[in-house]
C-alpha cells in the first residue's frame, strides 16, 4: 500500500502562503519553515502518546482492585508542583499539536492549484480528513473526560466519595460512571478514533522525523498499527469489564436509566 503521508505531512509550498506568513511571523527559526512545523507537530505528538500510554498502563490499576487504583490516583495528587509542571507541558503540546496542524493544512490548501483535490490526491485528501476528523473528536472526548472524572462537573457527588484510607475513591467514581452504558459506548467509540488516530500518526511523524526508508516504512506501519490496537484495546478493556460485570464495586450507585 503506498502510505499518503504527505497530505498529513503537508508538502511544503514553494513560496509562503497567506496562513503561513500570518503564523511565522515570528523569530522563533524552528517556526519558519513548513519542515520545523511539522517537526513541531510530531515532537508533540510524540509526548502526548507517551502520555497515553502512561495514563494507559496508571488505568490498567483497575484490574488489580480499589487499592491499587486508589493509591496510584493519591500517588499523583501528592506530587504536587510536578503534577502541574506535567499538566502545563501536556497543555502546551496540545495547543501547538492543533494550532500547527491547523497552520499546515490551511497552507496546504492555499499553495494548491486547484480548490479541490481530483485523483491522485484522493486517496491523501480522505487520509487527511480522517486524521482531522479522529483528532477533533478525540480533543472533544478528552474534555468531556475532564469535565467527568478532573472537573467531577456532572456528578458533584464524586468528589465526597472517600475510602477507608481516606483517599479519593477514584476506583468507585471510575466503575460508577462505566456502569452506564451510554458513556462506556462512547469511551470505546472514542478510544477506538484515538487508536485511528494514533496508527497513521505513528507512521507518520517518521516520516516527518526523517528515520523513514523504504525499508522501515512497513516497519513504522505496522508498528503504528500495533501501539494502536494496544492503546485501543488497553482503554476499551476498562469499561467492556465493567459492563461485562468483571470489575464492580459494591458501593456504587446506578448513575443513569440503563446502569446495571
Ligand atoms: C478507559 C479509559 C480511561 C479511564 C478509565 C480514565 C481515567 C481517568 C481518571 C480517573 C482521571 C482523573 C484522575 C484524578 O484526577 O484522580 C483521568 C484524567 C485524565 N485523563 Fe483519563 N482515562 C481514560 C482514558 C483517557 C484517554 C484516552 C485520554 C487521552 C486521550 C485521557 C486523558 C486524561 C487527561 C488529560 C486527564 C487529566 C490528567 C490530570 O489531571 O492532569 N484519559 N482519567
């Protein structure tokens, strides 16, 4: 299959479009040129996937029991200053993911010569589309998250949910909220476009990087491929076991009409 990067990696036009100047009108080298965007774009994308493989493997704490999922949440609230240096950085990233993304599509479009794109860029055109469409709906499942289980905005009652350690009962806000089915279906839904996401990301931000041949190109391709099913089926598994029963907490109350 010949991988479409280039639509995603955006081929650099040959003279600076409108959004590009507007953009890089800065002294900052690295923003000046389409190449240090799009390094820009896969340097943050690599932390943000690092990311979501720690909050991953931190979640898979679940299926050990309360205890262990508990006293991995305290364990990250009591680090304090660093946990905001953490949030600050994974902020940042997200910002100058989207903001970059965005910057290089819209020069993109502005150096084709035509609006829309015809045959040979079709193929490109829907990768494109796909990768933006799975990133917008992952940022809006993300805030939906932390209005959720951060902010505890829907369900205030979260917040007074203490165990016997005196810790926040992260275990039983988590099960509660999976117990509905509407909002599992959803967090598979969503981490099922993460993992979308993340497969043609992976592979391509080495192009990006430049490690790419057309030896390793299979190579980053099916890795990508394999990082994402992980990633996917790591998340999908937490609420799949709490509809299915196999994680529960005996203090949970039913959170919605459908919750078992
Ligand atoms: C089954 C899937 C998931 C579960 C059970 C889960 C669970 C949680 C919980 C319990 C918290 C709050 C921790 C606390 O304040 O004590 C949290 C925070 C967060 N989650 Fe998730 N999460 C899941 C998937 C994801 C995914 C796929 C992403 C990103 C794409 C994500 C991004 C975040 C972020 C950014 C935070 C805020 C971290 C912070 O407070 O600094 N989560 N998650």
């Amino acid at each position: 299959m010949d991988f479409p990067y280039n639509t995603y990696s955006m081929t650099s036009p040959a003279t600076p479009s409108k959004a590009a100047k507007k953009s890089c009108g800065c002294c900052i080298p690295l923003l000046s040129s389409p190449i240090g965007r799009k390094w820009i774009v896969a340097i943050t994308g690599i932390v943000l996937i690092l990311f979501v493989i720690g909050h991953l493997l931190g979640n898979l704490s679940i299926f050990v029991g309360p205890d262990a999922m508990n006293s991995y949440a305290a364990f990250l609230k009591s680090t304090g200053e660093l946990l905001w240096v953490v949030r600050i950085v994974l902020l940042t990233c997200v910002v100058l993911h989207i903001w970059f993304t965005i910057t290089l599509w819209r020069e993109n479009l502005s150096a084709r010569p035509q609006k829309y794109a015809v045959k040979n860029d079709l193929g490109t055109t829907v990768y494109a589309r796909l990768m933006r469409i799975s990133g917008l709906t992952v940022l809006a499942f993300v805030l939906y998250h932390l209005a959720q289980f951060t902010w505890q905005a829907f369900n205030p009652e979260y917040k007074t949910w203490i165990d016997a350690q005196g810790r926040h009962d992260v275990y039983r806000m988590v099960v509660t909220a999976f117990e509905c089915p509407l909002v599992s279906g959803f967090y598979i839904l969503a981490v099922g476009l993460l993992g979308m996401h993340l497969s043609h990301g992976i592979a391509s931000l080495f192009q990006t990087l430049g490690l790419t041949t057309e030896k390793l190109r299979p190579v980053f391709e099916r890795g990508g491929l394999l990082i994402a099913w992980i990633i996917f089926l790591g998340f999908a598994s937490i609420p799949t076991a709490v509809l299915l029963g196999l994680v529960k907490c005996s203090a949970s109350v039913p959170s919605c009409p459908f919750s078992h």
